[in-house]
C-alpha cells in the first residue's frame, strides 16, 4: 500500500525556487549553480519563496519570463550603485 505524505509550507516553497532556477537557467544557457548565485546575490530567491502564492498560478514561460526580467533589472541597479 502507498503512503501519502504531505509536504510542510517551508518544503513546497523550497521546491518552487528550485524550480524557478533550473527552469531560468535553462531559458539562459547557465547552469543551475550559476543562475542560483545570481538570483542569490541580488536576492531574488528570498524574493520568490514569499511571492509563492501569486507566482505559483502563473505558467512556467511567465514566471521564468519575469525572473529573467526581473533579474537582469536588479544585476544592473547593483551595477549603477557600485559606480556611485
């Protein structure tokens, strides 16, 4: 007989980011570790486990469309503020 298990709050949203990453490394053509530092490093991984509830609705294109977006937007702020 199979057993059922439910996954915590904390599991569901770790398996989302993790999704989140691979699916935008992919769509860039960078591994996973490499699109994980740099959604990291600007904070976008912290980002998308609290926006899971609106995000996780969404298609995979729109989300992995929005993260690449969004994070291309974020690595370019941090770039103008190291200038300055």
């Amino acid at each position: 007989m199979e057993r059922l298990f439910e996954l915590t709050e904390t599991e569901i949203r770790m398996g989302f980011a993790v999704s989140c990453v691979e699916a935008a490394a992919e769509r860039a053509g960078c591994t996973y570790r490499e699109m994980y530092r740099r959604m990291k490093r600007v904070g976008l991984i912290q980002a998308l486990t609290r926006r899971l509830d609106p995000l996780h609705t969404q298609s995979r294109e729109y989300v992995t469309n929005e993260i690449l977006e969004t994070l291309h937007r974020l690595e370019n702020q941090q770039k103008g503020d190291e200038i300055c």
